[in-house]
C-alpha cells in the first residue's frame, strides 16, 4: 500500500502568535508528518457576536467568552498564510488549510496547496460545497457529526459540481475535543469505503496515539492528528492534541504498521524456510531398526529437526 499521509493539525493551536506557530511547522516536521494544517477564517464571517463557545471550548481554555472573541484572537491574516506556506518549504513539510467559508476556498487558491481541506462544520454548507467543487485540485472532507445520507449528499454535490470523484478523500471523525474512545466507531472506515469507494481516512480527537494508529491497520490512507509545542497552553484544542516528541511516535508507528500489513497472499518468507528446519519433526529411530523389521510406534517417533527421514 501506498504510505499513509500524515497531517499535523496545528489550527489553532499556535494561539495567534506567528512565531507559535512556525514553531508548530518545525516540530511538525521533526515528527515526520507529510503536512501541517491551519485554518483560515474571519471571526466577522465565520460566527455571530454572541454565538456560546462549545461546551469542550469553555472546559478547555478555562474561559467564558463569545466564540467570536475566542476566534477574533486566533485568526491569521493572508500575509501569514503566505509566511507560513515559505517557512513549510524551509523545512520540507507540505502547506494546508482549512476554509470556512467562500471567501477563504478563493484564498486558499491562491496559495496553490495540494488539497482542499473541507472540514465537519461545512458539510451542510450547500453554497460552499459547490465552490468547493470548482476548486481544481483533490478535497479532503471532513465527516464529524454528520449522517450517512449527509456524507452521500455532500459527495454527489461535489461531483455534480466539477470535482472528479477521485480526488474526493473522505476522513471519518468524530467531532468532540478530546472525543472518548467509545465514540469512535473505527470499522466506520470500512463503511465509508463499502459505501463511496473513495479513499477513506481518520481524524482522530482522542487522547494518545493507539487509535490513530488502529486505523491505518483498518485501511485509513489519510491520518489528521492535533499538534502542540505543549497541552497546558491555553486554548481549545491544546488538550485534545499530541506534543512534538508523541506525534513522532505516532508517526513511527503508522510506519511499522503499513510496512507489517502486506499484500494478504499467504507466502512463506525465507527466514520461516530456514526456521521450519529447526521447528518442525521429522521421522526419526527410536532405538536400532534391524533389515525387515516393521515399523512400529514402538521403534520410530516424531522429533526435531525438521530436515527429512
């Protein structure tokens, strides 16, 4: 199989702080990932003055405040999207975003990125996703807290739309920060595959890696894990996110795992040829057999190695 992408997503988590977050971009790369996302938005275009802060947004930052004037501190301006996509090349690490809204899907084109990031929220974004389809390069979208019969419509948007279905990757995720493990759902993957024959990929909010990991083990081609240089930052996403040093074991072991996966042919491997002459039995004298003599349980048994009469 083809190796899995891995996306580092930063977000938010660089807290408005441009050094922040070209740090987020080094460490994203010293961790092996293949990109590293943000999110592009306008807090005047994206949300309300007195929209609540989501329930994991308050028990996160420790901090009551409209979702505007969280999002209003986060926001990065199109000059930065710019400094970040040079300071990726720097250190060799693909450039993503996510866009939120219209305007956004017509700046990230400008930034000339190998995918269009749709995240759970513009699912049912009709106008949205029409734009989107139009976007000329491959999408990545996003399925949290959406249905079955929401994912189908999305997708037939897409394509009606302009997109070729080939270039529409699907990432299962559920949509909570950090999510419990019992919500996941992982042989969903197998569902969204079974259903779409798209490539099919994970966005993973849980705590650790082994999920993430699990995953890839179940077909996931696409893994998108939260960053951050450190959990006890303030900031939504910080808690629900992998420090530099776990991201990298977790890339380390999506890579064993893809390298352990194979084809699914059964093949006995050269190590195992040489090893069943040690581990298997061979037909062997038990005592001294004379000319004529029958063959009995009495004077033949079954011993190592397994090299023959």
């Amino acid at each position: 199989m083809a190796e899995t992408i891995v996306i580092a997503e930063a977000g938010v988590n660089h807290n408005g702080d441009m050094k922040m977050a070209k740090e987020l971009i080094e460490a994203s790369a010293m961790a092996g990932a293949d990109y590293v996302k943000f999110q592009s938005f306008k807090a005047d275009s994206l949300v309300t003055k007195n929209a609540e802060q989501a329930k994991y947004q308050k028990e996160n930052t420790k901090k009551i405040e409209s979702q505007f004037n969280m999002l209003k501190k986060l926001e990065l301006s199109n000059a930065n999207h710019f400094e970040l996509l040079s300071e990726c090349s720097k250190f060799n690490i693909g450039f993503l975003t996510s866009a939120f809204d219209n305007d956004g899907i017509n700046f990230i084109k400008t930034l000339n990125v190998d995918f269009l990031k749709i995240p759970s929220g513009e699912i049912t974004n009709l106008p949205y996703l029409k734009l989107a389809a139009t976007f000329e390069k491959p999408l990545i979208l996003s399925t949290g807290m959406s249905t079955l019969a929401e994912i189908d419509r999305a997708i037939n948007i897409l394509k009606k739309y302009g997109n070729d279905r080939r270039d529409i990757n699907i990432l299962h995720c559920v949509t909570e920060y950090p999510a419990p493990k019992e919500s996941i759902n992982l042989n969903f993957i197998n569902t969204l595959k079974k259903c779409f024959g798209l490539t099919v990929g994970y966005s993973d909010h849980t705590l650790g890696i082994e999920i993430a990991v699990a995953a890839v083990a179940l077909g996931a081609e696409i893994i998108e894990k939260h960053i951050t240089l450190d959990n006890n930052l303030k900031g939504p996403d910080h808690k629900a996110s992998l420090n530099p040093q776990e991201f990298k074991t977790m890339v380390n072991a999506i890579r064993n795992v893809e390298i352990s996966l194979g084809s699914g042919i059964k093949k006995v491997t050269d190590i195992e040829i040489e090893n069943a002459k040690v581990a298997r039995k061979s037909l062997v004298a038990k005592k001294k057999i004379m000319r004529g003599e029958f063959f009995t349980k009495e004077n033949i048994a079954i011993k190592r190695p397994g090299t023959g009469i």
